[in-house]
C-alpha cells in the first residue's frame, strides 16, 4: 500500500490546515510477466493438439469425399439403368394395354428418382467436404460440422484397449 498525504484547506483558505492521509492500494507497476517454460511447453503441446485435429479432420474429410464420390459414380449407373427399365415397361405396358403393368414402370421411375435424391445429397455433402478441405489448407478452418460418427464397433473398441 501506498500512503497518499493531501493537504486540504476546508474551504477558508486556510494554509495551516491540518493534512489528511489516505491508503490507496495502488501498487507500482509490475515487471511485464515472461513466459516461464513450463508455459512455453503447454502453449506449444496445445498448439500441437490444433494441428494434429486439422490433421486428422483432413484425413478423415479426403476419405469421406473418396467414399462419396465411389458412391456417386454407383448411384449414377444405377440411377440410368432403373430410370430406362421404368421407361421402357412403361412404354411397352401401355402398347400393349397391361394396365398393372404400367404400374410396374412408374415404381421403377419412382425407384429412380429415389436414387437421383441420394445421388444429390451425396453430391452437396461432398461439396461441403470440399470447402473445409480448402480451408484446412487456406487455414481458416473452424470445425463447426454436423456430421454425425458412427459408434466404432464393439471389436475397434476392444482392440484399441489392447495398444
């Protein structure tokens, strides 16, 4: 603590006045704080945890967007074959005049547009895969995905408590 003295007139005046004396709790100023090693050390173990998570995601979003596109090109095939199945039962359903028939070929269309809508999911997912892989290497990422992972299996488990 520091003892501030302040002479105080009480409003006459009056030189002789009786000084007052006040505790403040000002301290001087502190030497600026060095970074000790032991928090040299934690910033750099942090520093590392970031790194190997951008890592690890990167690895992880290059595998994902791999798995989707194999997918893709699946999903477009038989997108094409179940949409021409549909087209032509429909079309030779109703040169003939089978009427249940006919309805055959609409599921297989239906089929069809079911594949088409996965196809497309895959497609935006992939695409999104893609924009936190350019930013990993722009370094802007944020992980704020919401993509959900699958519980590891019972044997994962078991095996990663033997290492």
């Amino acid at each position: 603590m520091q003892c501030v003295r302040i002479h105080r007139d009480r409003g006459l005046g009056n030189p002789s006045a009786t000084p007052i004396t006040f505790y403040t709790s000002r301290m001087p100023a502190a030497a600026p704080a060095t970074e000790t090693p032991l928090s040299l050390n934690i910033s750099a173990e942090i520093q590392s945890i970031f790194e190997k998570n951008k890592l690890d995601d990167l690895k992880a979003f290059i595998d994902k967007r791999k798995c989707l596109n194999q997918w893709n090109m699946g999903l477009i095939y038989l997108f094409h074959i179940i949409q021409s199945a549909g087209i032509l039962t429909t079309t030779i359903a109703a040169g003939y005049g089978m009427k249940e028939l006919i309805w055959v070929g609409v599921g297989f269309n239906i089929l069809a547009t079911l594949v088409n809508v996965f196809e497309k999911t895959n497609n935006s997912i992939s695409k999104n895969l893609l924009k936190d892989i350019e930013s990993i290497k722009a370094g802007t990422f944020t992980d704020e995905g919401n993509f959900v992972e699958l519980p590891a299996s019972k044997e994962e488990v078991s095996g990663a408590d033997k290492k």
